[in-house]
C-alpha cells in the first residue's frame, strides 16, 4: 500500500474522529434525537462546512480526492480543532499548515538562554520565524561581532547577509550561501510570506540588495541539510564548522550552531577568544 494511500486513510480516519467527539450542541444545533453514533453525522458536518455530503463522505472513505486550502479551514472551524489538530489535518491532506501566529515572537524562555550558554565558546544562536536572531552566545559574537550594535529588526541572518560586507566577507562562497539561505526562508515560512511582518522584511530586503531580490524572485525552496560550513574569519583565518539547526518542540524558533570538533585547535582558539572577551 502506497504513502499516498496511507495518508488519505489516515485523514479519513483523523476525521472520523474529531466527527465523533464534537457534540451537536458545540455547532448549534439541537441535541435531540436518538444517534446511532456519537457525534456529528456527516451530513451535518458538509452541510456546516459548506460541501455536499457524497463529497465529504469520500473524504472520510480515503477516497482519491483533496480538499482545498478553503475547504479545510471550513473543516477546522466544524470540529473545532485546536492549532496542534490544525495542523496535523493540513498536513495528511498534503498541505503546508497555516502558521500558528501571525507576528515572529521576540522573546526566549530563559531555558534555552542556559543551553546556548552551555555551547560556549561554539557560536549559537537562535531565530524567529522571520530569521531575525532573538538570543546569542558569546561564541556568536565571534561570528556577528556586537549584534547589540545593530536594531531588534536589523539582527537577521538575510540582513546581516546582504547588507552588511562585515559579515558577507566571512563566506567562503557567498553567492552558494545566500541562495540557500533564501531557498530555505521561502520553504520555512510557507504562507507565512503573506503575513504583514514577512512581507515588510522582504520588501525592506527587496529595497536594500539587488542580489537578494534576484535570488528572491527565482521562488526556489531548499531543505535543509547539516553539513560543514567553512568561512573565512578575522582572526581564525580559515575555518570549518559543523553547521547545525534544531526547531524547538514548543515554538517556532530555532537553535543553529556551529560547532568545532572537540578537542581540536579551532576548538582551543575558539576558547580563548571568547575568554578575552
């Protein structure tokens, strides 16, 4: 049985679920009634979610159909699904799933401050939603020197990259880097490039660097991958990291890091660098 096969029972049988757990009442409707099951019918639910009921009685039969971006945020607001079943349903109906929030969070439980502490004299750091960098160690400072230097809304990777000849003289191969870094951007943020916070970043971008509207208007997507980032640094000289990013389990911010082999000589330089502060 194929992958696509298996995801459409498993949205069938996802929605069959959440049918059977919302209770007349919770959409308006009378309770009374002997019911064979608990639950909305399915014809109540097409009929509140604006479908026909041969339709959406396909759906929950795995049948090979899909829904629309419309019609499933029609079925979230029927059965009442929270943002975790939100996006869960978006995602076995082979969509990206709407961005929980609109606006990038600027703040850091002091939980992942500690961790980032921990990964000294190695450069971490952690982003937003919008790449813009909300908390650093001082590994990190060896990377982007003072980012207290820059404005809250200036301390982003695609800014820093694009605007800054600091920082993009510190890339082995620059033209590579900034692609990727956009490819990945457009891929993370999905529909989010339409929220008011994204798009002014973008068009701010877009207005500052040619090379970044170039790279912008080519719409090309990247995954991302760990692999060894190598970079020319002031006083390092030639180095190679192993870049790293973890998403946090509770938001959507991520822990990137580059880190030296321990025990290494880039390790020991590292060390005191940031111990001369």
């Amino acid at each position: 049985m194929g992958s696509s096969t298996n995801r459409r029972r498993e949205l069938a049988e996802f929605l069959r679920s959440r049918r059977e757990r919302r209770r007349p009442e919770d959409v308006g409707l009378a309770p009374g009634g002997r019911r064979r099951t608990p639950g909305l019918r399915r014809e109540e639910v097409a009929a509140l979610a604006g479908l026909s009921v041969t339709w959406y009685t396909w759906l929950e039969q795995g049948r090979e159909i899909r829904g629309s971006r419309q019609v499933l945020r029609s079925l979230v607001d029927v059965l009442g699904l929270d943002a975790v079943e939100t996006a869960h349903l978006f995602r076995l109906a082979g969509e990206v799933p709407p961005s929980e929030t609109t606006t990038a969070s600027a703040e850091v439980s002091a939980h992942y401050q500690v961790l980032l502490d921990q990964l000294d004299p190695n450069p971490a750091f952690i982003l937003n939603r919008r790449f813009d960098v909300i908390a650093w160690n001082r590994g990190c400072e060896l990377l982007y020197s003072d980012l207290t230097r820059f404005p809250p809304a200036r301390r982003n990777i695609l800014w820093l990259a694009f605007a800054s000849e600091e920082v993009r003289s510190t890339s082995d191969d620059w033209e590579r880097d900034a692609a990727q870094s956009v490819a990945l951007f457009r891929a993370q943020i999905g529909e989010g490039v339409l929220h008011p916070d994204i798009a002014a970043l973008i068009a701010e971008l877009e207005a500052e660097s040619e090379d970044f509207k170039r790279l912008w208007h080519l719409k090309d997507l990247a995954a991302f991958t760990s692999e060894s980032r190598k970079m020319h640094h002031p006083k390092l000289g030639r180095v190679t990291f192993e870049y790293i990013k973890m998403h946090a389990a509770d938001n959507e911010q991520t822990l990137v890091a580059y880190l030296a082999p321990k025990g290494s000589e880039l390790a020991r330089q590292l060390a005191e660098l940031v111990e001369r502060g």
